[in-house]
C-alpha cells in the first residue's frame, strides 16, 4: 500500500512540475521584449510618446529626418522621445525591424521591407523621409500624447505575439505533454509490478 501511496505522489509531481517550468519561461519570455519606461534617474517617463526610428548610417534621407526632430525639440520635445535603432551595421537592430514590420504586416522580404528611414508613432508609420510627412508626424505625437497612458498604441508590447512567439510555445507545450505520458506509462507500469510481487 505504502507503494502506491508513493506512485501517486510522483505522478502528482510529474504532472505538475513542467507546466510551472513553463509558465515560469512564459512570464519571462514576455517581460524581456518590453520596452523601458524610466530614464537613467529610475524616473517614470511614459508622458512622452515614443518615436521609433529605424535608420542606416550614413544614410541621407535619415540624417535629414534625425535633423528634423532635433528642429522641433524647443516646442515638440516634451511630448517625444526619440527611440532609435541603427539598422545597416547593428544586426540585433535589424531584426528589431524585421519583428516591427512583421508585426505591422508590411514585411515582404529583407530587399522590399527593410527600408530606412522608418518612423513608428503609435499606429502609424512611415517609410522614407518627406515634406509632405511632417504635419502627419506631427499630428501622430500630439495625437498620441493626448491619450492616456493605458489608451496608446505601442508596436513593441506586440512582437511577441508574432508566429515565431507562438511556435516556441507550442514545442514548449508538446515536451510538458510528453513528460506527462512518461510519467503516466512509468507509474502505471510501477503499479502493475507492486501488484505482481504482491500476488
């Protein structure tokens, strides 16, 4: 008796370990990709709106449009903050790209898509640099600054709900899955030998 008593502790244990593993995995997984909202001082910030800015250096259109929001930082530059990713030499900041585009459906390939400058307000986006851009972006940040906190689009609380995201998991899901069925064949395989060498 005092067998089986232990067989079913260890089935409870096999059942219930991986999905607290994995769950632990999960709530990691999602806190990583978020953006910060604390300057350097620990203070909140998220009264500014997040600009994202993929560029190239080098790049003419981008210096252009990086000398634009330095132009506009007096009267504009307590609403915005520039959030910037250097794509043509920094690969981390390339694939950042790729999961925004993703994410926002305008990614066809790496030579159609990946296009610089590339400027993410709240739901909106722009590819290149124009002067017919500027009143758009304009009202993209006061827009979203109008907003609450809690009421504004953020393409980076997104990315990891991309495919990719999803796949991981549902290998993450087959391997608790199979430990289960390892679990149950070897206790139930436990239970039909206690009760051989109890006959």
């Amino acid at each position: 008796m005092n067998k089986i008593k232990y067989l079913v502790l260890a089935l409870a244990f096999f059942v219930f370990v991986p999905f607290v593993a994995f769950a632990e995995d999960e709530v990691e997984e999602t806190t990583t990709e978020e953006v910060e909202t604390t300057d350097e001082a620990g203070e909140n910030n998220t009264n500014e709106v997040n600009v994202y800015f993929f560029r190239g250096q080098g790049c003419p259109h981008c210096e252009e449009a990086e000398e634009w929001f330095k132009s506009i930082e007096d009267e504009y530059g307590s609403k915005f903050k520039i959030v910037d990713y250097e794509t043509w030499y920094n690969e981390d900041n390339k694939e950042v790209f790729r999961k925004v585009l993703k994410a926002r459906n305008e990614y066809v390939s790496d030579d159609e898509s990946l296009g610089v400058p590339y400027i993410v307000i709240g739901n909106k986006s722009w590819n290149g640099f124009a002067e017919n851009y500027i009143s758009e972006i304009l009202d993209a940040i006061n827009s979203e600054y109008a907003k609450a906190d809690k009421d504004r689009y953020d393409i980076m609380k997104y990315l990891g709900t991309t495919s990719e995201k999803k796949e991981d998991n549902s290998g993450n899901d087959a391997i608790a899955l199979l430990l289960i069925l390892a679990a149950a064949l070897g206790i139930g395989y436990g239970i039909s030998f206690a009760r051989k060498k109890t006959n």
